[in-house]
C-alpha cells in the first residue's frame, strides 16, 4: 500500500512539472505574440542568441555580486524589520521531494520565463509609459518578490538585493541574456544543494 502512494505521489509531482513547464513555455509564446503585435521582437527587449565571452563574464560576475547582496541584506537588515528570525525557504515547494528530467528543464525554462517577462518586457514597458527608470525597477522587484512569497516572507525579501541588481543591469546594459544566465546559475546551485541534501 506505501509503494503505491509512493508510486502516485511521483506520477502527481511530474505531471505538476509538466504543467509548470507548460505554463512557463505559453508564458514566453504569449510574450512573442504580444511583441509581434507591437511590431517589435525579442532583441527589441534585449534578447540575443548569441553570446559572447564577455556576456558569460557578466552572468558570472551578477550571480557573485547578487549572492553576496543577498547574504548581507538576510542577516544584516531582515531580522530587524521582521519579528521572525531570517529563515531558509524549503526548495521542496519548487523541485519536489525528487529530482527528474522535468525538473531541470523547469528549471531552465524558468530563468527565460521570469527574466524576459518580470524583468526585460515589464521594465521596457513601464519605462515606456511612465518615463521613469525608477518606476520600471520597482514594478519589477516588487512584482518579481511578491510571487516568491511561497518561500516565506524574510525568504522573499531576501532577494531583493538581486532583483535590484539584475534590473540596473538590464537597464544599463539592455541586456537580458546575461541575467538569465546569471537566475539560471542561482537555480542551478540552489537545485545542486537541495540534490545533495536529499541524498545524504
């Protein structure tokens, strides 16, 4: 009988999988089309293909400066604008309790999703119509935060940091490739430990 909840509870994970990569892949599409429809394309929101060493270097260079923002904004400024100690959100609530092939191609396809669309489209928009860089920024973080709420609250406003910090570069640069290279690397990591965790 435990084998076969055991058995269900796996079929049930996966086919949750597939439906977060479906989800994320219509989320992308659907950001082509609108840009199709404003005349635009994905490089108009500085999307490229092609990369170069110096694009690698810059992922690299976020994904250190970010995890270094986020470390000091956890235990220097969380615990004094929470009552709850800084807590560490349980990767379970994204990966599951296994790690499959579904699992890493949502993982994959989340950077894409969340950086084309929280970050380079939302940004480019708000920019847009309001004229304010600073606008743009906020309704990124702030929007990109509220969705990560399921980690917890302090978990949530521990990335902010990085947030912040992939959105002056977008805006710096107009360049998303490298920030999603660089979300990837944190997913990436973030799934090596829970990987570990789950096998020691």
């Amino acid at each position: 009988m435990c084998l076969i909840a055991c058995v269900k509870r796996m079929i049930e994970k996966k086919v949750a999988t597939i439906f977060m990569i479906a989800y994320q892949a219509v989320g992308i599409s659907l950001l082509y089309v609108v840009l199709r429809r404003q005349k635009r394309r994905l490089q108009d929101i500085g999307f490229s293909s092609s990369i170069n060493v110096r694009q690698i270097g810059d992922s690299v260079g976020l994904f250190l400066a970010g995890f270094f923002l986020t470390e000091i904004f956890r235990f220097s400024v969380i615990p004094f604008l929470l009552v709850l100690p800084p807590n560490r959100p349980n990767p379970a609530v994204a990966f599951g309790t296994t790690i499959t092939f579904f699992t890493l191609i949502f993982v994959c396809i989340n950077a894409f999703h969340e950086e084309l669309l929280v970050r380079a489209f939302l940004i480019s928009e708000v920019e847009s119509l309001y004229r304010s860089a600073g606008w743009a920024v906020l309704a990124s973080v702030a929007l990109q935060t509220s969705y990560h709420l399921y980690q917890g609250l302090p978990a949530a406003l521990s990335h902010i940091p990085v947030f912040a910090l992939f959105s002056f570069y977008y805006l710096r640069k107009r360049q998303i490739f490298p920030v999603i290279l660089a979300h990837l690397h944190f997913d990436l990591v973030a799934l090596a430990i829970f990987a570990y965790r789950l096998h020691r």
